[in-house]
C-alpha cells in the first residue's frame, strides 16, 4: 500500500507554481532539514555536532524566514557532549511514566489514528529505509525529519518526477509534522524553560510552520475535487 493511497489527490489536481524553483530552492531546502534532524536526534545514539557544522548558512539561500537556525546550530556545535546527553535524557528518554516531553510523534498524539503505519506508508511509497538502529520508531522527530531532507534531495535530482516529491513533501509536513510540533514545542518550553532544546523545538516548529506555508503557497490546485484526500 502506497503512502498516497486515500491519503493524498493525484499528482494531476495539483500544480507546482513557477516560484516554486526547485533548482534554486531544493538545496537549501534540503540541508536545513538535515540541520534539524541533527539538532533533534538523540546525542546518545550519534554525535551530529561536526555535520551540522556544515550546515551553518544554509538558511540564508531559503526562499523565505525561517528564523535564527545558525543560533542553536552554533550553540550545538559548541556544546559539551555529556551535557547534551544528560539535557536531552532528562527531557525526552527518562521518567517512572514515561518521559516528560516525547519526542516521537505517536506518543506525543496520544497513539491515535494509526499514526506509525501512516508514516511507514509514507517511507515505503517514496522508498525510505532506515537501518535497523532507528527502524523501531520510523515516528521519532528526528527520523520525520531526516525523511523531509531525503524528500528535498530528491526534489532536487528527480526532474522527470519532481512533482511526486513536492507534493510528498507538503502532505508529509501537514499530516506528521505541522499537526504536532507546536504541542511538542510548548510541553519542551513548559518542563525546561530556556533550557537549550527548548530553543532547539522552538526553531523546528518555527522552521517547518514556515516551509509548510511557503510550500502551500507554492501549489495550485486544478479542477473539480482538487485537495480532496
């Protein structure tokens, strides 16, 4: 079963605008979403600090504002190791039920409405796989994210099939990022004030509210029955 299967209209009711620009759009695009799924990947299963170095002015070739991402990127690759594990445990892996802010999508909803065979839909129909390492949560924040970067890189090198890309990536950020992100963002602020990866959930809601925007923005739909599920 395809990830679009009574999920998403065929390709033919929806139209990528001319600003859309994929050659100028689709890289920066791509790497910013890599910077995200760095910044919010566990630190105890890898150390992200060196890639997202190289992410540092990605944001500044984006089509639109996608707030400080250079900030806690910097902030990130100068941090101490064992300081982000403990911040990061104590926020997302640790606590008698359950951690205080989960950091997977799933849990985060109340496990409602199938939400991880809906998102492993959306990895097999575009062909994502994850190693066996992370297999056992597709719906983790920074698996959602690395998935939006593999959608953009794609964006980028299919010219034959882009539109499948373009429009895999605004479903998939509407249906398993948009819809929990501001939750997630808001119960991070609320147990860890200020702490570092409250700053860090702030910038992904911000970053993906704003892509999400500009990528709508970017589509046009055509015909009776267009955007209809």
């Amino acid at each position: 079963m395809s990830a679009s299967a009574g999920k998403r209209p065929p390709a033919a009711t929806r139209t990528v605008l001319p600003e859309r620009a994929p050659e100028a759009t689709a890289a920066a695009r791509c790497l910013c979403y890599a910077a995200l799924s760095e910044l919010a990947s566990s630190p105890h299963d890898v150390d992200a600090r060196e890639a997202a170095a190289t992410r540092i002015g990605a944001a500044g070739a984006l089509p639109f504002d996608a707030g400080p991402l250079d900030d806690p990127l910097g902030e990130f690759v100068a941090a101490d190791a064992d300081a982000l594990r403990a911040e990061y445990s104590g926020l997302f892996e640790v606590g008698s039920q359950g951690p205080p802010v989960p950091i997977r999508e799933d849990l985060q909803t109340g496990q409602k409405g199938g939400t991880r065979e809906d998102i492993v839909r959306f990895y097999d129909y575009f062909g994502y796989r994850l190693g066996d390492r992370f297999a056992w949560a597709p719906d983790h924040l920074s698996v959602e994210l690395e998935f939006m970067h593999y959608l953009c890189f794609h964006e980028a090198q299919e010219e034959d099939d882009r539109l499948s890309w373009q429009l895999g990536q605004a479903d998939f950020a509407a249906r398993h990022l948009a819809n929990w992100l501001p939750a997630l963002a808001a119960a991070t602020a609320r147990a860890a004030p200020g702490a570092f990866y409250a700053r860090v959930m702030e910038t992904v809601r911000d970053f993906v509210l704003a892509d999400l925007a500009w990528q709508e923005s970017t589509l046009r739909a055509d015909g009776e029955g267009a955007g209809r599920g």
